[in-house]
C-alpha cells in the first residue's frame, strides 16, 4: 500500500488542524485513509472507485463490521466520518 493513503491527512483525521485546500481535495485524503485502513485490514471493496484505488488482491471481508480493525484503526475511522460529515463530504 502507498503511504501517500496512509499518511495524506492524519492532522485532519486526529482532529488537530484541517488539511489546507478545499473541501472537495479533504473530502478525498479523508476518504483515501478512511479506505487504506480497511484494505490494509483485508476489506473487499464494492464501488469501481474504491476497487480502481486500492484493489481487491487479498480481500477477505465483505461486510466493514467483520474486518479486524484493532480499537485505534476502529477510532480512527469513527474521527474520519465524523469530520467527513461535518465537511459535507459524499458518501
């Protein structure tokens, strides 16, 4: 996995400071790591988009409630939703 997913917007994600930029290029880096943390898991993904980025080699999981996301990834994905609803981000 690149670490452009994985690294791009942990400020925004940890809730410290918001990427500079606009909302719409926030709105991807969030996505980007919300999604690099359940690839890196074993998620299978469904959308083209998610499936072009990351890639389904590997996949084991097909429902988000069963990867196994330790209380920190877990946490860290509840802190991504949450300030990707506040920027109005699509689902």
């Amino acid at each position: 996995m690149s670490a452009r997913y994985v690294s791009c917007c942990r400020t925004a994600a940890s809730g410290r400071s918001e990427p500079s930029g606009s909302v719409s290029s926030s709105c991807e880096e969030l996505w980007l790591e919300r999604n690099a943390i359940f690839k890196a898991a074993g998620y299978c993904f469904r959308t083209q988009q998610a499936i072009q980025a990351f890639g389904n080699a590997g996949c084991q999981f097909d429902d988000e409630a069963d990867v196994p996301l330790s209380a920190r990834q877990r946490e860290q994905v509840v802190q991504i939703r949450a300030t990707e609803r506040r920027l109005g981000c699509p689902r």
